[in-house]
C-alpha cells in the first residue's frame, strides 16, 4: 500500500443490519458494508439475495414496503441517519435511483430531470447549468429533451432517472440495477457515463447489480450478497479474479450457477472428511 497516499474518508457506513418485512420476514441477516468517498462500490448477487432491501435501507424507503431496519446502524459521514426523512438525505447529498428506472411517463425529459432539483434552493443559475452538465454526459437526453419520457427507449429512461437524481447535486448514488432489461452494448455505454461522473465530479456510487461482469469491471471494491448475508467482499480486481466468484456468479462454469454458501459449506465439509 501507497504509504503517501491520503486515508480515504469512509462516506457510508452500514453496520449489521438486519430487515424484517411485515413483522416476521427477515430478509438481511446482518449486512455490513462501506463506501469510500469516490468510489464505486458495488453490491452483488442475485435475484432475491438482499440487494434493493439494503439500498431502501440505506435511504429510509423501506416504510411504503412494509419493512424495517431491526438491528444495526448506518451512518452517513459518521451521522447516524436510520429514521432520516428520504427528502431530508437528499438535502444531506444522498440519493437513490430506483430499479425499473422509474421517470414520470407524461413529462418531458427535460421536465423530468428538473424535478430532481426540487430540493435545491441555490437557484435557476445552478440548476440550469447542471442541467447542461447532464446533457453532457448523456447527449442522448438531450436529443430527446422534449420527449414524453413514456415514449424514450429503456436505454434513455435509464439515463433519465440517472441524470435526475444527478440534478439533486448528490454525493453519494445509490443506484439500483442499471443494468436491467437492456442490450450489453447500452449497458456498457450508461456504466461508461456512471464512470466518468465518478471520476470527473467525484460522486460516489453504490451499485447494486446481477450483472457482476459488467459491474466488477467498473466498481474499485465489490460485496457479494447471498439469502441476506455479505458472502464476500474484496477490490473489485480481487473478486474477478477470485475463482469461487469466476464460477459462481461469472458464468465460466459448465454447471451454472450455484449458491456461492453451499460450496463453501461443501469444501468445508470436505475438508472435515479428508
Ligand atoms: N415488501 C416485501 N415484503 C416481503 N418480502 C419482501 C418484500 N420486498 C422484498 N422481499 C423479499 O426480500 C428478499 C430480498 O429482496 P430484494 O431486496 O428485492 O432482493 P434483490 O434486490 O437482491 O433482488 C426476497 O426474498 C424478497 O422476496
Ligand atoms: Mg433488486
């Protein structure tokens, strides 16, 4: 490790949580996870494993879901912010942009990125000018700025709810499933546009994603979620290279995927029997 380099501020911190829905259904079993200012962190796994609960945990939406954070802390810039009003934590530079990339359909794109500055009070100048900075990152929306965002692409509604939650002048993204439901080269061009946000303005994301090839190749640190628990965790280089994870959620097995767990379990339990 570089000794000159300067110590990273750790941006959030999630510490052992655990989520119940309904009063009965636990879901995270005791979640731990950091994201270094200026990151991109990506939180891994499948279908069902966690990853959505942890970011609506994260952002104080697990309300509407009937859920709620049990046990553990989070904290924000060392702020405990559990029970924080969403509206609020975007005012404190913490935004989410939901899976399904939901826009409002019967607005414009343009109109839809401007409600993503409604908690702004530095004025048209700033939001105008941001405005602008979005358009250059994704010239697409620019192209369609006067579209009826129900009448865009799954591509560009992506960029959409993107480029909104950019116009509330975050620090942090939560991003929920970029990825979902769109062709490899799109997918490819919109984790180009998370990069350079990232390196150009500094914003840190959190990445929530299936598609572990795609994100481990843009993330710097990586958490993979299985049944509500962390399976593994390391740099992004690391995890690609780690052969479990080549396996299991890299497709270069002939078996499919299994559950990372159970593998584990099984050499352990090898390992007893040798
Ligand atoms: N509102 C809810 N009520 C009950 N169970 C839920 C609710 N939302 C999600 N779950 C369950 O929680 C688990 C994790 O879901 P989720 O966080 O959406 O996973 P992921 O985003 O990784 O696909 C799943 O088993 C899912 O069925
Ligand atoms: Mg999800």
């Amino acid at each position: 490790m570089d000794e000159t380099a300067p110590a990273r501020e750790t941006l959030l911190e999630v510490n052992n949580i655990e989520v119940i829905y309904n009063h009965v259904i636990l879901v995270l079993k005791g979640v731990s996870l950091a994201v270094q200012k200026g990151g991109i962190t990506a939180l891994l796994g499948g279908n069902g494993a966690g990853k959505t609960t942890t970011l609506k945990a994260i952002s104080n939406l697990l309300h509407s879901e009937r859920g709620a954070v049990t046990k553990g802390a989070i904290k924000y810039r060392g702020e405990v912010i559990q029970g924080r009003d969403p509206a609020e934590l975007v005012k404190k530079g913490v935004i989410q942009v939901m899976e399904g990339r939901h826009c409002f359909q019967h607005l414009t794109v343009e109109e839809n990125l401007l409600t993503g500055a409604y908690t702004r009070r530095d004025g048209k100048g700033a939001v105008e000018a941001d405005l602008q900075m979005v358009y250059d990152y994704f010239p697409r929306l620019k192209e369609r700025r006067r579209s009826q965002a129900g009448y865009t692409s799954g591509g560009e509604q992506q960029m959409c709810a993107i480029g909104r939650a950019l116009m509330s002048r975050p620090q942090m993204v939560l991003l929920d499933e970029p990825s979902m439901g769109l062709a490899p080269q799109l997918v490819e061009q919109i984790f180009e546009i998370v990069k350079s946000v990232n390196e150009n303005e500094g914003l840190s994301f959190l990445l929530a994603e299936q598609n572990t090839n795609v994100a481990l190749r843009f993330a710097h640190t990586g958490y993979i979620l299985e049944s509500g628990r962390v399976v593994m965790e390391g740099q992004a280089a690391d995890l690609r290279e780690n052969p479990d994870v080549k396996e299991f959620y890299l497709g270069m097995s002939d078996e499919g995927r299994k559950s990372f767990r159970d593998v584990r379990s099984y050499r352990r339990r090898k390992r007893w029997l040798a």
